[in-house]
C-alpha cells in the first residue's frame, strides 16, 4: 500500500507549518521558531538543573569548581529541589483546574446553566465515598460530592481517597513507602517547603516528596478533574472528527478553543447551537460557525462533541497564521503569551477566560459558572461580527485533515472488549479478552503515549517514529494530549491504520472495531490510562509493575509531564522519556530517577533523545516483562 | 509447570507438518519422477491453496517439491502474530502436499478409505455459492478428531445441520458418526474428509476457492485471499481433545482466515478473544461456534413432529423407494400445488384444513393424489407474487428431513419416508410448513395466509382442471412480460456478501444467471424490502436497443458495483457482456471454428468441445469481471428471445450437455420456430454424445453441417 495516501507524514505538516510561517514573515510576525532559535545554547547550569534560586543569597551555580551553593547544598540537593518543585507545579496545575471543576458541580442545577449529564457516574462515586443517595434530588448529591472532593485538597487529618482505587498490592505498598498522599494541597504545600532555604538536602526524601505529590496528581486531582468533568459534561463515547488545520472553514467562522478546561469550551459548543446564533449568522449571510480545538481543549470537546481538532501544542502559532481564525478563546494552561501579539497582525480576536492564564494584549472576560453561558453567547457574536474582518489576501488555510475515531475512555474500552467476548465461555465487564490477547502473544503490550511537543527535538516527529514502530510490533497504544493529537494529524487515529500494523494488532482492531491507537482524552485523563492499567492488573491478578503496559511521553516540555510521569512510575509502570528531565547535573539524580525509584515502587524512567532507540528500548522492555510473567 | 507458549506450539506443529510433508514426497519420489502429473479432480484451481496463495499452479511433482519449498519459506518463527499466521497458512500448504501426494498414480484414493471422500470439486464449491449468499447456509465448522463419545459427536454433527450448517468431519468424528448411522455425502452436507488431520487441506482449499470463484481475487493475491475469507467465509474449527501441536499449527492458518477455533482442550491451550476460544463443554460448542463467528442462523419455527428436521441441510436429501412410506406421483396421478392470492375477510390465518385421508390412511409404499393449496391475502400482494412464492414450495418442502419434493405445478413429485411418517409427520405438517416459510420469508406483503391439502381423488382432480387454468395465465402473462414491454429492470446485488463488484440486471426475459431471481422475484424482492438487494432500474431511452445498452442500466451497475464496472450490454457476450458472481447455472463460451457457442451446465464434469471443463471455463470469469467470448447466466436463459441476441441469438449455440438440453427442449424449440421458423431446433445442437471433446471438431462440423445448423449461414463471431 501506498502510505503516503493515507498517512499524512511529518514532512507534509511540516511543509505547512513552513508556508504559514513564511507568512507570518511577511506580517512581521514571528513564531516559536524564532524564539528558539534566539534562547539556543540554553544555559547549561538549568539545563542540569543545578542552579539554585530559592534564596536571595544566589543565585547559586554548581560546578567542579564549586561544588556547593552558599548554604552547603550540593549539586544532588539542588537538582532533587528544582525537580521537586516541578512536580509540585504541574500536580497544581492539574489540581486546581479539577478544583474550578469541582465548584462547577458544586453550582449545578436543574435548571442549568451547567447540569449533571452522568448521573450514574455522580451515584457510583456517591457511593465510593459512602455519601447517601437514597431519595435524593441529584443536585443536592452533586452539592456533597463537590464537597467531600474538594475536601481532598485541604483535609487536614487522614490520607487521600482515590489512591484507594489501586489495585491492592500497590496501596499496600504505598502504605510501606509512606507515599500515600494526605491531600493535595498539602503534599504541594510540603513539597514547597521541604524545597525551602534550609531544609531537605536528601535527593532521595525529595524524590519521595516527589512520588507521594505526583500520586496526589494522578490519584487526586487529575482523576478528580476526569471524573467530574465526566458527571458534568458526560463520559466520552466513541465519535469521529477530524484532524489538522484543514478543519479551518473559509466560509464559516472560525472560532478556536484551546487550552485545558472544557468549562468554557463547553459553553461557546453550546452557544453556536443555539437558534438565535445561527439566526444571527444566517442574517449575515455566512453559512455556519465552526468550533474547532487546540491542545487538550480540543481532546475534551472532541471526544464529548466530535468538534474537530485544529492541532497540538506548537500548532497553536499556525491557527492564525491562517489568517481565518476569526476568535481564538483560551483556557488555561499551555497558552503561548505570544498568541495576543501574533492575533494583531491579523483579524483574530483574541479572548482570555481565566484569572490563571491572564495575557497582556488579550481582550479578557473572566468566566465564572454564572455567567460563562452568556459570555458565550456574546463572544460567539462577537466573532460572527468579526468574519467581516477577514482580509483573504491574508488567508491561507492548509488543506490537510484526517479522519480520527476519538472517545475511548476505559468505559469504552470496556464495552469494545465485551463485543469480542463469548457468552458461552466468558463473563463480560472486564479486561479478561485484552489480557487473553496479551497472554497468548497476539498483542505484545500496550503503551501510553501522551505528552507534549518540545522544540528540542523536531516535533512530532518522535511520537510519528514511536507510534508506528509500535504498531508493527503488535503494540496497542492509548494516547491523551498532544501525543494523541499527532496521530489525529497523521491519520493514525482511524480504523484503516491497522493496515500499519503488525498482524496481531491488526487482528485485534478489526475483531474489536477500533483503532489501534485509542483516544483517551486530555492530559488531566491519564488518569484514566491509570485505572485502566489497574484494571488490567487486577483482572490480571498480578501487580501493575508485571504488566506488559508502560508509559511514554516522546516529545514532553512540561511541568505537568514532570508530575504525569512521576505518578505513572508510582503506579509500577517504566516511563520512557524522549527529552531528558533538567537533573542530569546530579549524577545521583539521574541515578535516583532511572533506577532509584524501582526500589520504591518498582518503576523508573528510560531516557533516550533518540526516538528509534527509545521506541526499542520500550519494546525491549515489554519482551522483558512478558518473559518474567512466562508468556 | 509453565504452560508452552502458544506461538511455539504453532512453531513446533509447523515444523511436524512439513516433516510429514517431506516423508510424503520422498515416499512418492520412489516410485515417480518429477515430470509426474499432480492434481485434484475436478478443479480449475489446480492445488487450491497453494494457487490461491503463491499463484503457482502446480501440475507436476517436481513442482510440489517447489511448492513445499516455498511453504517452508513460509514458516518463519519471529514472536509476532504474523509469523504465526504465515506459518499457520505454511501449515496448511504443507498439509495440501500431503494430500496431494496421495493423488499421485490414484485418480480417486479415498475410494479406498470410506467414509472419507477427500477433495470437493470446483462444482460443488460453486453450488454452495447461492445458499451461502441467502444465508440459506450460514457458514461451514469443520469437526478435527474425537468427540468425547459417538453420541456427542452425532448430537453436534445433528445440530449443526439443524442450523443448515455445513459440516467437514476430519478424523475419528467421521467414524463416529458412521457407527451412530448418520447419513453422510455433500448433498446433505455432512462431508467426510479424510481420517488424518493433512486431509483439512481440502476444507481450506473450499475457503481460498471461494475467494477465487465469487470473489474474483486473483491467484497469488495472498493479503487478498486473506481478507477475502476473513471477511466473507464463515466458516468455523471445532477440535476435540487433545489438540496436538500440529493441529494448533492447522488452528493458526484457520485463524489467519478468519476461522475461530473452539477446543474442549485446555492443557497448555492459551484463549485467543473471537479466535481461539476454550469451551470445556462440547455440548456448547455449537453455540459456541456460531457466536465466535457470527454465523447468521435463519430460524424458522415449524411446528413439527419431535425428531423432525428442519433445514436447508435436508434439501439434498434422496427418498429411496424401500425407504418410503408414501408417494405422490403428478405423473402418475392428479398431483398438484398452488399459491393464491385472496381477499383479507376469505383468508383465515393459519388455519390449516385437510380434505380427504390422511396418510395413516395408505399403506406403506402407496401412492396418493395431493395437492397443496396456499391461500395468502395482504395489502401488498399481487397476483404476480403467486407464482414466485410457489416456486418455494420446492425448497420449503424439501427442507423437511425425510421429505423429498421435485418438479412444480401440477407435475411435483413428493416422497415421505417411513422414519418421518413413524415419528408422526401427517399432512398437516405441509400446512405448517408452508404457512410457516410464506409468513416469515414474505411477511412483508402477506398479512394472512391459509393452507387447504387435498387428498379426496376427485377432489384433487377437479382442482387440477381449475389450476391449469392459472398456470396458462400466468404462462400469458409471463409471455408478454418482454423486456420491451416493462418499464423497469432490476439490479440483484445479493450476492456481494460473496463477489462484492458483480451486478445482475434482471430483465423479463433474463433471469439472474444463478436461476434463482427471475424479473417477478426481483419485484416482490423489491416489494419485500425497498432497500434491499434489488432495486429499481428505469429502464429510459435506449442507446443501442439491439446490443442492449441502456444508459440507466450504466448508472446502476456503476453505482452498485461502487465503480468496478462502467459499461453492461444486455444483449451480447462480445461486447461488455454481464459480470458473473461465480454461482451461475451455466456458462457460454465461444467456439472459434464453428463461429457458435459451447454452452455447460456446472453438473456436466467432463470436458467440453473447447478443452475446457465447465470448471476451468468458469474461471475464466466470476467474480465480477467482464471476459468477452465467455458469459454465466441461468438454464431458463438459454430459450429466451434475448440469449444473446446481439450476436445473433440462440442460433449460436452448437453445443451442449444432452441432460441441459432436454430440460431447455421444449422452450428452445418454441423460440427457435418464432425467431427463425426451425423445427426441432434442439436436435441440431450437438451434444457429448456426439462431440466428446475438443479432438472432435471435425466431427462437430460434420454433425452442424448435416442437420443444416443455422450459425453456419452467420458471420463469424470474431
């Protein structure tokens, strides 16, 4: 077969992104391109991160000449301190966008705006939490399940309860490591001051510090952020979209979402639906408004509505460079500041959202549960008027897309597994028939690809090299966030690319009807690659380390990735890191990250910038893991 | 102990296979040289799935060494799946060999070995095409060994043809079942294969002739042959304990497929979801089967005597005369069946009336008069849909275990044997039969429908006399139902479950070329279900009305065949002619010398005038693809006004099988005194009585030129 037919290769996006920033020449713009170029040779003390600034007696740099900072710390000090500081950030930074989601439920009502769409899943984590639900109004659950989740940042006695969803040998050994965590808040809090002037200089009580605030991330706030964003807005079910900057419309307005949190996204979906909109725009003589995504926004309305997805993380510069995005309405998090100043130089609105991510240039209108229905609907009007704008001199929209299939949360998961049972051998609502498979040797493993993109290495690139490397070697992969995002560009999230596959992976598609990459949301639903792994473990009878399942994160630059592939090691699963985490000052650190942690909680990370070698290395363990369990 | 890891045991099976395979050919080797000829009988697919897979047609035994060479090739043993499925296809290419051998100086060796019956002609796959199509067979499961007892293996060989489920019996099963007195042969579709496990060869080579035959996948096509059965061949391996290695390795190929497993085996046996499934029970493994593989099983719920059968699977079923309780004979005594439409307040559902004797009133071996009467009334229905719902009657009837039905009209013929009527079976059940099948095939149209069975010889007769009366009118009708005088045609895509790019154009005076869908059943198709198989064609100007070229004939076959084919004449096999899907009648092709036709009917197994079988002509097309010079279509076609009436019409034919000939005569006739003013003209076509093969066209020239044929006096075809 001819791939090329299919298969949109790096070298075609990368053509694109090439044209659209020759344009952005031609407007005196300039892109993430420019800036890397301009911070090249980063400073190699951050780099290894061995430059301390936590205290004003610094800055502090480590080198053989001076091997300790003023206070005495070491290089293995201050590296395990700035890493632990990472992972405190992005656990906070997944944790309070759950947070915000929480008080979202805590505001339903009957009457709307924001309503209870899963209910069954509001009843089933009432029960979990022992809340009563007999002849309740579903609103006045919802009230005291906000309640107790917010609880689980502040509580002050006790320990957290998700953590309790692991399978039980790895909450027993939580337990033995004291790594479980007690609240969000407070392991972000503790983590902020073990990393304090004066206090913890042991890499290997901060890399602890580390696990136990990663777990309150993917056990805590990530999975509360997946689980309500389910109740309030629906569990995703399986739907097609498409992919790339071809989603652009030139006849329709173009408004993109990007960021995080679908609270807003959900909103402005909503109000382009409505009559009185589509009235509106009809009046002006445009044919129809056309809600696209970026970055994990677009993972979140996709995988709920089918909005298609205009591209990932460094794609977000070319959404108007196209010149044809008439809005662009941001979130949180992953928002390039550069965005308001690129949006002058054409037409684009540019809309924040959030008191988190407050940009100077951007017309701001903070959203609150309130009023985030009518913001909406007036900043949807907004954009229509603002189709007028559209200079086409200045337009030029890529005309690739793909077809993706997205939506597979491990619900989904379930109920595609259930269709290749056998009711007369097999009970259904497990993953017995994706174990079968695995133990028979049909698929090898699975691997979990998320992350970012990162411009120190050619972007996209290594997740494209990893993922169809993995496909002919009869590995399914789950994919959440940029990662996912990439195979959506290329065309590897559809039915058809199992013609990339090994014969095994590609039987397993075609007997379940499905991908051999499943889309499993945002990166704040990797914790739903957690429950899955557990689940598969437990189905399995053996602990999440044995399983032939790992993580990997290509292509990641941020501090949530540093907290993700912190609480996956937790979890007994190896993370395979395209980029390499900023300690390799310390050579214990190094040692603690790769090996350390294995005598913890029986993971570690393997680095390799080398995307054929990393991808070698995963499969090289997975063979190792299915050795070990005799299969 | 750890458990041997499922890839090895295919890897070792595989390696045992072409060890056995390597013993065949050196024991053969001894006695033959490498030019001696290898084949099956009766196939155009030479080795089947050895062709289906590399292409390689191999005739001789040297070219089996090759062959084995190349399956050995095939036997790679990376841990992946795909090495799995090549050496699981190795295996069963290897196993092919094996048999192959044993045809080498035997032209029949399981004539030695009964109840085995070995390979399956290219005829008999091809017969299988039309019920595989209307899920008249729902798929096909291969037994592989012993069931725990011979009881089990007769309750689950019963079962499956209950469910009119093809059954292949490799091994001890076969034995079992002939102890326990099962009847066996293709006709009731329990096939004995072989009594070693290499004889399953012959099963695959079904599957991968199928690909061939209806799907028109091309030889060597091995990613091709692949998807096509493991989209489109239900067919399913039940395999009794124990499971050896070499039959896991057999179980790989099957899987590659597209064919579950089911074992009652569980040592060192890994479950594979949908492929290789453990069920410790065999009583299930029926079920158990059909869910894995998602055979389609048409139920129809007929109120029969316990221990009566009810399936397609008994259609092939022959009434010995020493086995008959009773025979109604219509060319004997006054015999007769007929379906009418009547008015909603005349029809009461269900009710089922008896005039005369019932059949405990004869003696064993008696003969009777009967006629059965089928009264529907709906909304929908239409005089026309008479005479296609009667058409049924035969299959319907003869679904009966125990039953036998021939002919139609007042000339059936029906045989009841002592076993059925022992366990109770009376005319009433022919009642519940027939109200059973016309409410659930046609419930579309018929809302109502009664069944009156006669008996009382007077009674009998003085209906016959009224029903010869609606036959000659339908007979008007179906005389003036010319293709000039319609405005519609229709499409029939039924068969594109099997041969996804063939389309027939069903006209009034062309049948579908599987004879089963004239003009009338594509309407009440049509009728039946509007977005179905057969769809409306309005037929518009003509293009070209004598080669028969119609521009929304165009359309439709471009559109329904999703753009495979651009151009369909009606009327001529030289240019554009109709696609076949591979389950055609019969098959025309031309005869250079004689500038006419050679037309076979696929029962005919020798070879014809043009050196070829009817098998090896076959392949010449199916599966959608257009061959000037050669053309499928149905028996009754042969005496239209339209066979090919382009290139000069039923005049061309020179040749054909003496028994095809007789069953067309009378019409043929009919059309050849209207079309050229001949009498007689069947008697100038010759037929292998006269020509036997292609050594003998002096002797068929000889034979046109002394009864004065008329294609002597046409241009040549080419």
């Amino acid at each position: 077969m001819d791939e090329n037919k299919r298969i949109t290769t790096v070298e075609e996006m990368e053509e694109d992104s090439r044209k659209l920033h020759d344009r952005a020449c031609e407007v005196c713009g300039e892109t993430w391109v420019e800036r890397a170029e301009s911070q090249k040779n980063h400073c190699k003390f951050g780099e290894g991160g061995i430059c301390c600034r936590n205290c004003s007696m610094g800055p502090c740099r480590i080198s053989p000449k001076a091997p300790r900072g003023i206070c005495g710390a070491d290089a293995h000090a201050i590296a395990a301190r700035n890493y632990l500081r990472a992972i405190s950030a992005g656990t906070a930074s997944h944790s309070d966008h759950a947070r915000e989601i929480l008080h979202v439920l805590h505001h339903t009502k009957a009457e709307g705006p924001y309503i209870v769409r899963d209910e069954q899943k509001l009843i089933n984590l009432a029960h979990e939490w022992q809340i009563a639900t007999e002849g309740r109004d579903i609103y006045d659950i919802a009230r005291e399940v906000a309640e107790v989740g917010l609880m689980e940042f502040g509580r002050p006695f006790g320990e957290m309860r998700f953590p309790g969803r692991a399978p039980q040998e790895r909450q027993e050994l939580w337990r033995k490591e004291q790594i479980w965590p007690r609240a969000i808040d407070r392991e972000i809090a503790t983590a902020m001051h073990m990393t304090h002037m004066g206090n913890s200089a042991d890499p290997e009580a901060l890399i602890r510090q580390g696990l136990r605030t990663s777990i309150s991330n993917g056990w805590g706030g990530s999975m509360l952020g997946t689980e309500i964003t389910d109740i309030l807005f629906g569990t995703p079910t399986v739907r097609e979209t498409e992919g790339n900057l071809g989603v652009l419309e030139h006849d329709q307005v173009n408004i993109v979402v990007h960021g995080h949190d679908p609270v807003f996204s959900e909103a402005i979906v909503a109000a382009t639906e409505l009559k009185e909109t589509l009235d509106y725009c009809k009046a002006k003589g445009i044919k129809g408004i056309n809600v696209v995504g970026l970055c994990c926004t677009a993972n979140e309305v996709a995988m709920r509505h089918g909005v298609r997805m205009a591209g990932n993380f460094l794609q977000q510069e070319n959404a108007i460079l196209t010149g044809a995005c008439d809005m662009m309405c941001v979130d949180i998090q992953c928002i390039f500041p550069s965005l308001p100043q690129l949006a002058q130089c054409f037409h684009t609105k540019f809309v924040t959202s959030s008191p988190i991510a407050r940009i100077p240039g951007a017309d701001h209108y903070e959203v609150t549960p309130e009023n985030a229905f009518d913001t909406a609907k007036d900043l949807v009007k907004l954009a229509i008027d603002n189709y007028s704008n559209r200079d086409e001199s200045k337009v030029w929209i890529p005309e690739r897309k793909q077809k993706a299939i997205v939506g597979y949360p491990t619900e989904q998961i379930i109920k595609h597994l259930d269709n290749i049972t056998n009711s007369h051998v097999d009970t259904v609502g497990s993953y017995r028939p994706a174990i079968d498979a695995i133990k028979a040797g049909v698929l090898r493993g699975a691997v979990a690809i998320v992350g970012c993109n990162n411009p120190r290495i050619r972007p996209d690139f290594s997740h494209y090299e990893i993922i169809t490397e993995l496909f002919r070697n009869d590995i399914l992969v789950v994919a959440t966030g940029c990662a996912a995002q990439l195979a959506t560009k290329a065309g590897l999230m559809n039915k058809e690319a199992k013609e990339f596959c090994g014969a095994g992976l590609k039987r397993v598609c075609e007997l379940m009807d499905i991908p051999p990459i499943l889309h499993m949301g945002a990166c704040v639903d990797i914790s739903r690659m957690m429950r899955l792994a557990a689940g598969i473990a437990e189905d399995w009878g053996v602990d999440m380390t044995q399983i032939p399942v790992v993580g990997c994160a290509p292509e990641w630059m941020s501090e949530k990735a540093v907290s993700i592939a912190n609480y996956v090691v937790s979890s007994g699963l190896d993370v395979y890191l395209g980029i390499e985490p900023q300690v390799n000052g310390s050579d214990q650190m190094m040692n603690l990250i790769t090996e350390g942690t294995r005598d913890i909680v029986g993971a570690g990370f393997i680095i390799n910038t080398d995307p054929k070698v990393l991808v070698k290395n995963i499969i090289d363990g997975i063979e190792a893991k299915r050795a070990a369990l005799g299969i | 102990m750890a458990m041997k890891k499922l890839f090895d045991r295919v890897f070792d099976g595989s390696d045992e296979m072409f060890a056995r395979a390597e013993k065949s050919i050196a024991e053969v080797s001894a006695n033959y040289d490498d030019s001696t000829p290898v084949a099956f009988p009766n196939t155009a697919y030479f080795l089947g799935i050895l062709y289906a897979m590399t292409g390689r047609k191999n005739q001789t035994l040297g070219e089996l060494k090759e062959s084995l060479a190349w399956a050995r090739s095939q036997m790679t043993k990376e841990e992946r799946l795909d090495d799995v499925f090549k050496s699981g296809i190795g295996t069963a290419c290897a196993a092919e060999v094996i048999e192959a051998c044993k045809y080498i100086g035997n032209a029949a060796p399981y004539a030695e070995s009964p109840p085995y019956l070995g390979h399956v002609t290219d005829a008999e796959v091809r017969e299988l095409g039309v019920p595989l199509v209307t899920g008249d067979i729902p798929g096909f499961v291969v037994l592989i060994g012993a069931a725990p007892t011979d009881e089990l293996a007769v309750e689950i060989i019963k079962s499956y043809q209950n469910k009119s489920i093809f059954v292949f019996l490799v091994g001890e099963c076969a034995k079992q079942a002939e102890h326990m007195g099962v009847g066996m042969g293709f006709p009731v579709r329990v096939f004995p294969v072989g009594s070693e496990l290499p004889s399953v060869a012959h099963v695959v080579s079904v599957a991968v002739r199928a690909a061939m035959i209806f799907g028109g996948i091309q030889p060597g096509d091995y990613e091709g042959i692949k998807k096509y059965t493991f989209d489109r061949v239900n067919a399913a391996v039940n395999a009794f304990e124990p499971v050896p290695d070499i039959t896991v390795a057999c179980g790989g190929g099957a899987i590659a497929y597209g064919f579950p497993v089911i074992t009652n085996d569980e040592k060192d046996m890994w479950p594979v979801p949908r492929s290789l499934i453990i069920q410790p029970d065999v009583q299930q493994f029926v079920e158990t089967a059909i869910e894995a593989r998602g055979m389609k099983v048409k139920i129809t719920n007929v109120d029969l005597p316990d221990g009566v059968g009810y399936a397609t699977a008994f259609e092939g079923e022959v009434i010995r005369r020493k086995d008959m309780q009773i025979e109604a004979d219509g060319s004997r005594h006054d015999c007769l069946e007929l379906c009418r439409a009547a008015e909603t307040n005349d029809v009461e559902d269900h009710k089922i009336t008896i005039v005369g004797n019932d059949l405990e009133t004869y003696e064993f071996g008696a003969q009777m008069n009967l006629a059965l009467v089928a009264e529907v009334a709906g909304k929908k229905m239409q005089s026309d849909f008479e005479p296609v719902f009667e058409r049924q009657f035969h299959a319907w009837i003869n679904e009966i275990e125990g039953v036998m039905h021939t002919g139609q009209r007042d000339l059936i013929r029906i045989r009841v044997s002592k076993d059925t009527f022992d366990k109770g079976f009376r005319l009433r059940h022919f009642g519940e039969v027939l109200y059973a099948k016309i409410m659930s095939e046609y419930d579309a149209v018929v809302d109502k429908c009664q069944v009156t069975i006669y008996t009382d010889p007077e009674k009998v007769h003085e209906l016959r006399v009224e029903a010869n009366a609606i036959y000659d009118k339908r007979d008007e009708r179906l005389k003036s139902l010319t293709d000039e005088g319609v405005a519609d045609f229709y499409t029939c895509i039924m068969c594109q479950s099997f041969s996804p790019s063939h389309v027939c154009v069903v006209t009034p005076e062309r049948l579908g070329l599987c004879g089963a869908v004239s003009w009338l059943d594509a309407k009440a198709t049509y009728q039946l279900d509007n977005s179905g198989p057969c769809q409306v064609i309005t037929k518009g100007e003509a293009a070209d009305e004598k080669i028969g070229i119609w521009q929304n004939v165009d359309d439709a076959v471009n559109k329904y065949s999703m753009g495979a084919l651009e151009h369909v004449t009606l009327y001529s096999i030289m240019q554009d002619p109709m696609t076949s899907c591979g389950c055609f009648e019969c098959i025309c092709g031309i005869e250079p010398m004689t500038g006419g036709v050679v037309i076979v009917n696929r029962e005919f197994v020798p070879t014809t005038p043009l050196g070829m079988t009817f098998s090896e002509m076959a392949s010449m097309t199916g599966g959608g693809v257009q061959t000037p010079g050669y053309m499928g279509h149905g028996k009754h076609y042969i005496a239209s006004k339209k066979f090919m009436s382009a290139d000069g019409g039923p005049a061309r034919i020179v040749w054909m099988p003496k028994p095809l000939k007789d069953l067309v005569r009378d019409k043929l006739n009919a059309t050849a005194k209207e079309l050229y003013g001949i009498d007689d003209y069947a008697d100038m076509i010759a037929d292998e009585t006269v020509v036997e093969s292609a050594d003998d066209l002096d002797k068929l020239m000889e034979f046109l030129a002394e009864k004065g044929h008329p294609v002597l006096e046409l241009e040549p075809l080419i």
